[in-house]
C-alpha cells in the first residue's frame, strides 16, 4: 500500500514539472519580446535627433564654391579648417584623405562645404535626373522668387527648372508655393522657395530687407516612403510633419521629369531645418547610388543629425543593419570639426547621415 503511494505521488510531482515547463516555455516569447520593446524604446529615447545641425556636400575647388555660395546666395563663411590623420579617415571611410572644410550660414542655417585635397573623386555624372536615387537639394527661402530668379539669371546660373513654378490650387497643402530649381559649379542640385500667407515656417514671412533668408530643407529622393519613415522616425526619432501628393505641369517643370507624380513626406526635429521625402511614383526608373559611390565623389551629401549619445544609435542602427560609412563611432581630436563623437551611415537609399554627439551650443534648451 505506501509503495503505491509513493509511485502515485511521484507521477504527480513529475505532472507538475511538465506541466510548469510548457506554461513557463509558452511564455518566454511574451517576456523577450516585451524585453525587446523595452529596450527598443530605451535606444529610440536615448537616440533621438536633437537638430539637423548642417547639410554638407563634396565641391572640387573650394574657393570656386565659397565664391559661389557667398556672391550669388548670400551664405557667409563662419570657418575654413584643413584636416587630416587616421581619425578623418575612419570617419570618412577613406584613406589617405585630406580635407578642407569650410563652414557657411545664411540665416540660422548652415552649409559644410568638404574639398578632398586627397584622394579626388568622381564628378557628378552628366546625366543627372531629378528623381534618380542619389539626387539631394537644399531648399533655400527667399522673400521674392522673382527677384531672386532674375538674381541667380544675372550669375547664369544652370537652370534645372524649366523657369519658377507655382503649386496649383488642387494641392491644398502646397497651394501657392513657388519654386525653382538650378545648379551650383559642381551640380549640385539647389532650390529656391517661396512661401504664401499661411504656409511655411512663420519665420519666413517676417519683414526683412534680405532676399535669402535661410533654407528650409533638405530633400532626398527615396524609393519606398515606408522604409525612409522607419529609418528616420522609428530610429531616429524625426517627426513626420506632413505629407502630400505632387504631380501635374507644374511639377513636371519644377522637377524637369517628364510625368512626374510624387508623394511627398516632411519631417522634422526640434531645431534645424527639414527632411523631406520625393518618392517618384511615376515614373519609376530612377537609378540607384552607384554602388562605387565614396564621400569624396562630388554626388556625395551629408545631412548631419546631433544626437545625444552616438553609441546607442550606432547599436541601433547595427541591429537594424544599417550600411555604415564609418567602421564605427569615431573620436575627433580637438574638436575641429565642430564635435568630439560622430560616424557616417547610410540611409535605405543610400544618402549619407552623419550623426555627431550633441556640442552643447546645438542642442535645444
């Protein structure tokens, strides 16, 4: 008699033990994913954009380009620096680099212009279409887009723009908006922008004698809004502004792309001027970033985004399996470039962010 006890109480107890290990088994996919999460939302706070801080580009003779950015768009040159060493060249993902950078503000934005001194790069190819993927523009504000198109027409200025566009009524949310496209001596793309009564940043309307005021945005083309979106605001931490849809003779002018039919997405940080999306719709064959594309290729741009711990957001975007420039989070000495911390990484589409640890004059109060 106890022996059968015994027997029956040692079924029970091994019952139990299975019966504990699926309950507890069927829930660790719950516990690691709410630790996931948690995590998830720890880097995303921790690696929130705080600013868009400057959108650079690569120019083949610097002189030329301050000349230019000075004389035709009334940029003011703030530093003008000559770097080199093993740090410049893991942030930039080249060897042997020597750069010049020279710094310039219009308003309260700023521009980076970089010269490779070594090694020279590629220069933008020739063909160039507004909605191949590599394609990048400041959007600078004026306060007339006729005075100022008759500005740039007076330094013969490359027209990209057929001649200044206006947003047609049927587009409630861009209704009014003037715009006009061209290049600067190395071709980059470059946009002048008018804002009507209630449109824009207030900032652009108030009174003033200067005609350019300040830029209000960088634009990418990006082939899939979706992928962008989860790359800058899931990530990053930028806020989706608004969006709209763009198409019609007046864009295809704009734009210079025949056809052209795009949704457009606007995002934002707490300082700094914008990101915006050009999603081409139609038509669809723009061409990717090469795949031999270097920072010192005179297609190259970099948007810089401050944020305040470069560490945690390079482990996101790590674990997210973002294409990195830089080997990692590189430590610039003494600052010169204007930051202690920073590293290079590729956006879905190929543009270049250089995410840099907040200097404390970037940062909002």
């Amino acid at each position: 008699m106890n022996l059968r006890v015994t027997k029956t109480i040692k079924r029970i107890v091994l019952f139990s033990c299975a019966f504990l290990t699926i309950v507890i088994a069927s829930q660790v996919p719950a516990y690691t994913h709410l630790a996931d999460s948690l995590v998830s939302k720890q880097l995303t706070t921790q690696s929130a954009v705080v600013a868009v801080e400057s959108v650079g580009m690569t120019v083949s003779d610097m002189d030329k380009a301050v000349d230019f950015y000075s004389q035709v768009l009334s940029f003011k040159k703030v530093s003008d620096v000559e770097v080199l060493g093993s740090e410049y060249e893991q942030l930039q993902g080249l060897f042997g680099v020597r750069l010049r950078v020279v710094r310039m503000q219009l308003g309260g934005e700023s521009i980076e212009l970089t010269e490779y001194l070594t090694p020279k790069g590629k220069p933008i190819p020739l063909d160039s279409r507004s909605h191949d993927r590599w394609f990048q523009h400041i959007a600078i504000a004026v306060s007339d887009i006729d005075q100022a198109y008759e500005h740039l027409r007076s330094f013969k200025v490359q027209h990209v723009s057929t001649a200044p566009q206006r947003i047609p009524n049927s587009n409630k949310i861009a209704a009014g908006i003037r715009a006009f496209y061209f290049r600067d001596p190395d071709g980059h793309n470059l946009e002048i922008i008018y804002f009507p009564a209630g449109k824009g940043d207030p900032k652009w309307h108030k009174p003033t004698n200067q005609l350019f005021l300040g830029i209000d945005h960088t634009a990418i083309v990006v082939s899939n809004t979706a992928a962008s979106l989860k790359f800058y605001r899931d990530l990053l931490g930028l806020k989706l502004a608004g969006e709209s849809m763009n198409y019609g003779i007046e864009q295809e002018h704009l734009n210079n792309v025949q056809g052209a039919r795009l949704r457009i997405s606007g995002l934002r940080s707490p300082a700094g001027p914008g990101i915006e999306f050009l999603e081409y719709l139609t038509p669809q064959d723009g061409r990717p970033l090469p795949t031999d594309a270097r920072p010192n290729d005179l297609l190259h741009w970099q948007t810089t985004l401050v944020v305040k711990d470069t560490e945690a957001v390079a482990q996101q975007l790590r674990i997210n399996k973002s294409a990195f420039v830089s080997p990692g989070v590189v430590t610039i000495p003494g600052q010169t470039l204007g930051f202690k911390k920073g590293f290079l990484v590729r956006d879905p589409d190929g543009h270049t962010m250089r995410i840099i640890q907040n200097p404390q004059s970037l940062v909002p109060k």
